[in-house]
C-alpha cells in the first residue's frame, strides 16, 4: 500500500472541562516527496496530475481537517510520538495505485 510521512510536532488542546488532549495539525498539502511511491509504481507518477490525485486522496482518508486529536485519528492514520517530532503515517486508499 502507498502511505505519506511526514514530521510534525505534537501540542496540547485545553478542552471546556480544564483538560489537556494532544494533537497534531496535518499538512495543508502533500508533494511526491511526502509519498513513498516511485515513478515506476504508479502511472501518473511524473504527470502534472499526479499532485492533485496525492492531496485528494490524502484529504479523504483525513478528512479535509486541518488537525486531528491522537484519541480520534481516523481509520488509516497512525502517529508515532517515540521522539520529539511525531511521525505520521497515512494509508492511502488501495484504489490509489
């Protein structure tokens, strides 16, 4: 499956009830750099489509948010917290190939 990673910091929410939940903000937009795929995996790949059909896939397994909270990430998206900077990692949709 191809998947995006990629570096962010992780911060702290106050929520209504005085309580503190982490989150992250998610990237506006992907570039093929983001992507682990190479040119030969995917037929677009060094099209000048290729970066809309990225970001649009990405946005729908993100759900077009601009952050997300570590107790409800979506159905595809895993943080990594072992370090100072989160790694996130988004699996993009099997039909993405």
């Amino acid at each position: 499956m191809a998947q995006i990673q990629f570096k962010t910091k992780v911060r702290k929410l106050h929520e209504v009830d005085n309580t503190l939940s982490d989150y992250i903000e998610l990237k506006r937009t992907v570039t093929r750099h983001d992507c682990d795929l190479k040119p030969y995996q995917h037929t677009y790949y060094n099209c000048d489509m290729f970066p809309a059909m990225l970001n649009r896939a990405y946005k729908a397994v993100t759900g077009s948010k601009e952050w997300i909270r570590l107790n409800q990430l979506p159905e595809g998206v895993t943080v990594d917290t072992s370090k100072f900077l989160a790694v996130v990692t988004v699996q993009l949709p099997e039909n993405f190939r």
